[in-house]
C-alpha cells in the first residue's frame, strides 16, 4: 500500500456556485445552517458557499443532505460526493489506491456526468 505525500493531498468541499444577483441565496444558506463561508469571485459574476470542514460536512450538511435529499440531477453529485467522503472518513484517501479511487469518482461529476 502506497502512501501519498503533501503534494498529492486529497480533501473534500462542498462548493455551490450562484450567478452575483443570487449571493444572497448563498448568505441565506450559510446563516440557515449555520456554517460555511460565502466568498465572490474575482471576475465578480458569481459567488461561492463553501463548506471545507470535515466535522461540519459531516455533522450538518450530510445530514441535512440526507434528511432533505435533492430533488434534481444534483442528486448523483451528491451520491458520488458522498462515496468520496465516506472514503476519506475510512482514510482510504492517504494511499495511492484510494486517492485513485476518488479521482475516478471526481472525473464523473458535475459537467463530467455522461448520465
């Protein structure tokens, strides 16, 4: 079993992304539950929620996720996105077979999806 260095260090994000005229839809998210950070972009078009804490993805938003499930093709993002969690809870994401795995998984999100 190989093990990854620094420089190949996997971690995991929850990411939603609005056009400007929404950033207070992403405020409004990030005070409902009460985590995360909303940042704009530097081209100034768009905004971001970012979640990165692996206590808070797992004590809030998988559980909000899981409790109120997504009701569009986002719900396959967020199954994969959760494979992917659960492998970094396992530590499988500090070997070389594990990070492969999630890269696999990463590919075939979002834009990537074929289905």
């Amino acid at each position: 079993m190989q093990h990854l260095g620094n420089k190949d260090k996997i971690w995991l994000t929850l990411q939603i992304t609005q056009h400007i005229r929404d950033i207070l839809l992403l405020e409004n998210i990030s005070k409902y539950l009460n985590c995360g950070r909303v940042g704009v972009r530097s081209t100034k078009l768009a905004g971001d929620f970012l979640v990165s804490s692996l206590d808070i993805l797992s004590q809030i938003i998988i559980s909000f996720l899981d409790e109120y499930p997504l009701h569009s093709v986002k719900i396959k993002d967020y199954s994969d996105w959760k494979l992917a969690w659960e492998l970094i809870k396992k530590g499988e994401h500090l070997t070389k077979q594990g990070a492969d795995k999630i890269k696999i998984i990463k590919k075939g999100m979002n834009r990537q999806r074929k289905h």
